[in-house]
C-alpha cells in the first residue's frame, strides 16, 4: 500500500485523492492505520476499508 495513490472514500476527507506514505500498527486494532498525504501539510489517518486503490 505504501507509496499507492488512493481515494478516500469516507469521512470528513471522503472524495480527497492523496499517496499512501505510511503505516502505523495499534496493538488494539488488528489492521494497520495507512497515513494518506493529501497535500501541504495535511496527513490523514484511515483504516483500509476507508481507502480505494487508483494507482
């Protein structure tokens, strides 16, 4: 997933286009966090079924 290019696809960015850059695991959540990079200074933290693949 990393360096992938993906649309979010819920929440307050859904609709946003922006490159995976990161992942961060939570011993609590059984699935990693990606952090999407939207532009400027914005990261986003969603969950994989928030994401859709394009590139």
């Amino acid at each position: 997933m990393i360096g992938k290019t993906v649309m979010i696809t819920r929440g307050e960015h859904c609709g946003k286009v922006g490159q995976v850059l990161d992942s961060i695991v939570f011993p609590q959540v059984k699935e990693p966090v990606w952090c999407v990079y939207l532009g400027g200074t914005v990261t986003v933290p969603c969950c994989r079924d928030e994401l859709e693949v394009i590139v």
